[in-house]
C-alpha cells in the first residue's frame, strides 16, 4: 500500500485548501465506498482529508419550502426525517432500499453520491479497466456483463452507477452546492454525474478541490405521490438490476406534471426526459404508461448477458407509473 498522510480538516475552506493543493488528496467522511476501495488498492491517495466533523450536519427548512440536506447528513437521518418522509416520500424510500442499516448509519449524502461502480471488472486489479487506468480496455463488454449499462454507455466502459438516492434525487431537480478553489457554485442534479464517453474515469463534474457541502431539494409538490420501485435478486443489502423513480400529478385522469428516472441502467441515474414529455397531458393509464416506458428505452443497447434489462425496465415503469397515479405508497 501507497503510504498517505491523515489530516482533520477544520473548516471548508481549509478541506478545500488542503485538496486543492494535492491532486491526490481524497475527502474522507462515512468512509463506507471509499474504504472498500482503499482495501483492494483502487484508491491509493497521498492524504485523507478528514470532514467528519465539520458543520454540514443539519437537515435546514428553506423559506420556499424546500430542504437543504447537508452533506454530512447520515443516510439514516434523511430517511427517517419527519419533512422528508411527509415532502420527499421517495428520497425516503430509495435510500431505505439500499445497503444496510449499519451502512446507512455512516453513510452521508456527500458520500452516496460519490460512491463509484460495483462492477467487478473494477474492483477485480487482475483485469484491465478504463475506469481505474484510461486506454487499458473494457473487458466487461465481451465479459459477464449481466449487471452493466443498456443507456447511455461507450466503448470505454459500460458501468452503471450503483445509487439509489440519487435516482429518486434526479426526479426531484435537486441542486448540489459545492465548494471549490474558486468559491462555491451549484450544479443541477441532472449535470453532476456523468457517462462514460472517452472520459470513463471521471464519474461526476466536480472540479479538482471542490468538496460538496449540501444537497437543495426545492418545493416539488408531485413528490409526495412518488414511488421507487428496486428490482434486485435478493431483497437483502443487492444492488439495483434496475430501479426506477417516478412522480406524477393528475388533474382529474389527466396529466399535468411527471418525473421519472431509472437506476442500474447506465453510469449515470437516468432521468428521461423524453418520457416525461409524452406524459404531460395524456391520460392515466396503462396503454400510457406503456407508450412512455417504449420511449424511456427506446435507445437501449444491451449487452450478451442483460437484454432482460430492457423488458425489465419497461414493467417497473409502467407498474411504478401506475402506482405513482394512484397516490404512490411502497411499490
């Protein structure tokens, strides 16, 4: 192992500081990806700069009705918050869906968006990978791929994002703030995380240095009827082979706002905008729900082991989309 020094930050500023003038510092928090990392010799930083135990701790009312989540909030402590689970049903939901409950107690917000890949190509050093060394090969695409992408992927690399919080975030037009070099800016939950493209080792848009600081979830009145629905082989602490979020308002049979997005389809979540477009207007039911699922993954390329994803993909939209209508609840 890569000898690396542990420093405990004491600010923002001085985390930010600190990172920014090491390329190969990484931020510590929960530590519940990045040790797992650390273990099998994927990450090999020369600094661990400690924010545990700075102030982003607090889940804070917004005057327009919306949340600010720290980054340092537990997973546990979103999910079994009193705002988040009567405004946001379905951050509670896909973040109850995930891991453990030991895991979730550490776990932060900052950390679960940043966790990387399961894919074991990744993790396993005796393969070649694009995502750990760029130009080495995707030995997944002509491998065991019956975890992988069917959106959005490239001939660099066909791994998926293994988050459930942040499939329910990309339908909530959630914001992150994030601190950097250059001072703090926000950036669309939608544009955080990235695809693959010729760049497979970058998993989101953050800059050398920045450190996120919270998650903004404006007032979205359709989330109190949404639904994640996780399909996984085992109920016990598995991945999603596909998951998906969905919102919809109706006035009357009619439909007048809907978001939905899908998780363990693609390296980034999958919020289909298209899809979503269809909806506005047309009615509430089935054949609907159908005609939308056809266009959510009319761009899917399957690999030799998951085209099942694809089928798959289609029934959990229109069963989430369908229970979405009737008010939501646990799908």
């Amino acid at each position: 192992m890569k000898n690396f020094t542990y420093t405990r930050a004491s600010s923002v500023k001085d985390a930010v500081q600190r990172a920014s003038a090491d390329r190969d510092a990484l931020f510590i928090a929960g530590g519940t990806n990045l040790v797992d990392r650390l273990k099998v010799f994927l990450d090999e930083p020369s600094q661990l700069i400690d924010i545990s135990r700075l102030e982003m701790k607090r889940i804070e009312k917004l005057a327009n009705g919306g949340l600010r989540l720290g980054a340092l909030v537990t997973n546990t402590a979103v999910a079994d918050n009193a705002d988040v689970r009567r405004d946001y049903p379905i951050l509670a939901r896909a973040i109850l869906s995930g891991a453990s409950q030991q895991i979730r107690n550490a776990a932060t917000v900052g950390g679960n968006l940043l966790q990387r890949t399961r894919c074991p190509y990744y993790y396993d050093t005796a393969f070649p990978c694009n995502k750990r060394q760029p130009g080495q090969g995707c030995p997944a695409i002509s491998g065991i791929n019956r975890i992988h992408a069917i959106l959005g992927a490239s001939d660099q690399c066909v791994a998926v994002n293994p988050s459930d919080m942040s499939v329910a975030l990309a339908t909530l037009d959630a914001v992150v703030d994030v601190v950097g070099p250059q001072g703090k800016r926000q950036i669309p939950f939608t544009e955080f995380h990235r695809l693959p493209g010729n760049t497979p080792q970058r998993d989101t848009n953050l800059e050398v240095g920045e450190l996120i600081t919270a998650v903004i979830l404006p007032p979205v009145p359709l989330a109190k009827s949404g639904v994640y629905l996780k399909l996984r082989d085992r109920t016990s602490y598995a991945f999603a082979l596909v998951s998906v979020a969905a919102a919809i308002d109706l006035k009357g049979e009619r439909i007048q706002d809907v978001r939905l997005a899908l998780g363990g389809v693609a390296h980034k979540p999958w919020r289909s905008i298209e899809a979503e477009k269809f909806l506005i207007g047309k009615t509430a039911e089935s054949t609907t729900f159908q005609q939308a699922a056809e266009i959510a993954l009319k761009g899917a390329t399957p690999l030799s082991d998951n085209a099942y994803k694809v089928d798959l993909a289609k029934r959990a939209i229109r069963r989430a989309l369908t229970i979405s209508a009737k008010g939501g609840g646990v799908a």
